[in-house]
C-alpha cells in the first residue's frame, strides 16, 4: 500500500510506502521517540496543552525536562513532548525554544 503526501498547502509530494510512515492525529502527526533531556533557554516560547494552541500556565524557562516525544507538525516546526522530574506530563514547546543535553 501506497500513501499520497501532501504538504501543509496542499502541494503534492510524492507516494511513500505505508510501512515507512506513523499515522497521528491530527497536523502534528505522530510522536516520535526522542528520550532526550532538554533545558528551556529561551522563556519566550509558550507552552501548550494541546495542538489547539491553548497555551500552559508553566514557567519552563531556565529548567530542564525529559522530551519523551518529538512532533514534527505540518506547519514545519517541531515541537517536544516535556515531562518533569518525577514523570509527570509539562506540556509541548517549539523545539527552537530548548538546548538537547
């Protein structure tokens, strides 16, 4: 089985094999595996509770956090997946707002 891609304007981008790809919901599509530990260096990123934009009360900035997940929306940013220390779910930030460790 074959799969027809598109991107975010509608542009056509070729078939790709079903077995090379993970299906999500929504624009964000699938989180991917990242288990990589990430500290917030630039606290003008929100953070969000959802795809939907709705944004966090969190004070991310300066603190460092498991991305458990990476999401590499239509829209051409990638955002993580945060939990703290104690494994509790942050929220998502644009990945261009934390530094990998």
């Amino acid at each position: 089985t074959y799969l027809s891609l598109y991107d975010a304007k509608g542009k056509w981008a070729g078939y790709i094999n079903a077995h090379a790809v993970k299906t999500g919901q929504g624009k964000q599509g699938a989180g991917i595996p990242y288990s990589k530990y990430v500290t917030v260096t630039n606290g003008k990123y929100a953070v969000y509770q959802n795809f939907n934009w709705k944004k966090k009360n969190v004070k991310a900035a300066n603190k460092t956090y498991l991305a458990k997940y990476a999401y590499y929306h239509s829209n051409g940013l990638t955002y993580l997946s945060l939990y703290d220390g104690k494994g509790k779910w942050v929220g998502y930030i644009n990945a261009k707002a934390v530094k990998a460790k």
